[in-house]
C-alpha cells in the first residue's frame, strides 16, 4: 500500500506545514493540485501568522483574512513587497513568489512568476 504526504488528513497536513520556514510552505503548495488547495488555506495562514509573528485569534478591522495579514506584516517586517519575499537570514538568501493579494500592486510587476 502506497502512502504519500497527499494522503494525509487536512489537519495532519497543516501541522507538518507549520513546522517548515514559510518559503518552503509556499515552494511546496506550488507542486501540485491536492497542495495547492491549501494556498489560501484560512487554518494554515493563521497558524503561520501566529507562529511568525503574534498570536492573536482575531483578524483585524479591514483585514479579509489571514493570508492578507500574513502577506502585510512579512512587509512590514521585512520591507519586501510580497512577489519578491526574501527569507530572513535564518532560512537562507532564497526568493519565493506568493499572491499577490493588493490590486494596486498588479500593474507595477511582469508576469514572470508562477503565483500561488
């Protein structure tokens, strides 16, 4: 009987993800159908969200999901607008391309990622 990482139960799926530098998260929900559903997972980017940065259990006010906050405060963090995230020097010098989620920002980049 063959078992693969897909196979598993949704949440056992998140719990491993957790545990992975986000760069690697977003690499990994790039390399297939059944991992792909998870890119705009709310439980997923509020465990990172929680992990990264602060353990709150509420999005704020004007904030559509946790996605977006994630997405907000890695700038904020980081001063990397979210197409170009690079890793902070814990992880490594990597690029990895995520959603782009503010419509402003759609004209200023080329098509030349492969977006979540």
């Amino acid at each position: 009987m063959s078992f693969t990482f897909t196979d598993l139960d949704p949440y056992i799926k998140r719990q491993i993800l957790n545990l992975l530098p986000t760069g690697e998260v977003v690499s990994l929900l790039q390399t297939n159908r059944t991992l792909k559903d998870f890119k705009n997972d709310e439980d997923l980017w509020k465990m990172l969200y929680q992990r990264d940065f602060e353990n709150i259990d509420e999005l704020p006010q004007g904030v559509r999901n946790w996605k977006q906050l994630y997405i907000i405060e890695y700038e904020e963090q980081y001063g990397k607008i979210i197409e170009d995230i690079e890793l902070d020097p814990e992880y490594g010098e990597e690029d990895y391309p995520i959603e782009d989620d503010y419509d402003e920002y759609d004209d200023e980049y080329d098509d030349d990622y492969d977006l979540l």
